[in-house]
C-alpha cells in the first residue's frame, strides 16, 4: 500500500479507535516496528505527543 495512504488509515485508526499504537498494532496483527519502518521510509515519524503519525 502506497504510504501516504496507510499514513492516513493508520492516524485514524489511532484517533477513533486505538489507544495506543501498541493497541493499534495488537487488534490487527500488525508489526510494530514493520509498520514504524514503512513509513518512516516516506518520512513519517510516530509522535508519543500527539499520537500520530506525522
């Protein structure tokens, strides 16, 4: 999937959905660190302030 729109499924998940990106990741069986990977190849950088990916 193109980043810029996991980037975009992946903050909302987190803002309506998720606790944490911890929880996020554990509700769908995801890799954390895959998920934190890929999109920091597009310059995407999780925020523990705002809790999203910005």
């Amino acid at each position: 999937m193109d980043p810029h729109l996991l980037v975009g499924l992946v903050n909302t998940e987190l803002r309506n959905n998720a606790n944490s990106l911890d929880d996020l990741c554990k509700t769908h069986g995801v890799d954390e660190e895959a998920l934190v990977d890929r999109l920091a190849g597009a310059d995407y950088h999780f925020s523990e302030e705002s809790g999203q990916f910005r």
